[in-house]
C-alpha cells in the first residue's frame, strides 16, 4: 500500500474540493485504472497510445465513478514502452507534450508512475511541477529515497529545473512497531519539513477498497486511512501552486 492507493484518494479528495483533476495511469500493471473501477474493455485507448504518438491525451480520457475525476487508464503494453522509446524523438519529453498540446483545463494532474526509475517515470518528471513522494515505513524504503532523490537533481540538471518535491508521505504506519517509529524519526531528521504531518495508517479498509473498484475515501469514508487521506490532501492543498490552491 503506497503510490497507488495514494494517487487514487488524493485524486478523490482533491476532486471533492471542487478541483476538476485527472489521473494518468503510467504503471504497466493499471492498478490505478482497477482501483477506479475501469475495467479492461473499458481501456479502449491507454497511456501507453498517448507516448507513442497513437492519439492525443484528451482522446484517451476517460470519466471515472469519481465526479470531477478523469482517468487516462494504464494496460499491459506499457511494460514494453520503455524498449519503444528509446527510439523515439524526445523520448524524455513525450508525456509533456501530450499535456501541453490538452485543451481541457483541469486544475490538477496527478501521474501514478511504475515502481521503477526508468523512462515512464522520467516522462512524469519531466512533466511535473512537483513530486508526491508516499514512502512505506520499512527499512529499505529509506535506500529507495535516497536513489530518488538523486535522480530527481539530475532530472533538475538536464530536463526540467523546475521540478521540486511538494513532499513526502509515510504509509503503512503503525504506532505498535519500533521500526515504524525509527523510519518516521529518520526521514523527518533528513527532510524536515517536507515530510507532511499527516501519516496513513495501515488499514485493512485502505486494502479492500480496490477490489471493489472505488476510493476508499468512497468505499468507506469514515475508516482510519480515508480520514488521513482526507488529512492530508488539506496539507497538500497548502503546498500547490497559488493558482491549484486557489481553484
């Protein structure tokens, strides 16, 4: 429980704000698209078809169960995606492009990236103003955001100065482990005040949720994760660019 479940709450908290938001699923696995209930017939047209140059962003969008929430969904032709674009004219660049050539206004774009730092995600870096980084409190997830880190400052370097981290998350909190503790001890040591104040909860309702193809802020709003999801998307509301924050 990290990334995913984080992109598709924080999409359906922001949404509820009034924002008009859009998800793109990246990861290969379309855990994001699943999550939102979208089936694979559903997925007619992919992310993976807006990097290749197959169709435009806005004629891969498709309307979730989530009002003011819009989805361009992920299928399993995105595993060979990276070996496509390294072939490809500005591989780095093709996701920002897409947005760039958008004319639907949404307020927020939320990219769940591949578990992976290859060229899907810096297709998202490149593509962002900012990071959400969620980081599991475990031992080697802290080795992970070192490598992150590292790559975000040169993805700052050659491609996009722009970029900075709106913060970071701990997930699969839980007070009842020392090692949890040690994690959050750690990472706020480092980062400071980048790591935000709300943290989510292992919860058992976070983890049900997709199988029913909704939020769990939707599946059941009153659990422990949805109220800190619900928590921190106030927090990162504070963080957005002025005019995000404003909408």
């Amino acid at each position: 429980m990290g990334k995913t479940t984080s992109a598709i709450n924080l999409a359906t908290a922001l949404s509820a704000t009034g924002q008009h938001v859009l998800l793109i699923d990246l990861d290969p696995q379309g855990n994001a698209s699943t999550g939102l209930g979208v089936g694979h017939s559903q997925r007619v047209t992919s992310s993976y078809d807006v990097l290749i140059g197959n169709t435009t962003l806005d004629q891969a969008v498709i309307s979730t169960k989530v009002p003011r929430l819009d989805l361009v969904p992920a299928t399993v032709d995105l595993s060979g995606a990276e070996i496509e674009l390294v072939e490809l004219d500005a591989r780095t660049h093709r996701l920002d492009e897409a947005l760039r050539r958008s004319t639907t206004p949404w307020d927020i774009v939320l990219v769940d990236c591949p578990p992976s730092l290859g060229l899907l995600t810096m297709n998202a870096m490149v593509a962002s103003d900012t990071l959400f980084v969620p980081l599991q409190c475990e031992f080697f997830a802290l080795e992970g955001l070192s490598q992150l880190l590292t790559t975000v400052e040169r993805i700052r370097q050659r491609f996009n100065p722009g970029l900075s981290i709106l913060g970071v998350a701990l997930t699969m909190y839980d007070r009842r482990n020392r090692l949890t503790e040690q994690v959050s001890a750690d990472v706020r040591a480092v980062l400071g005040k980048v790591v935000f104040d709300t943290v989510i909860p292992r919860n058992v309702r976070l983890s049900e949720a997709p199988s029913h193809g909704l939020p769990a802020l939707i599946y059941d709003h009153r659990c422990s994760g949805s109220e800190a999801y619900i928590a921190l998307a106030r927090e990162i509301i504070l963080r957005l660019p002025s005019k995000a924050a404003a909408a």
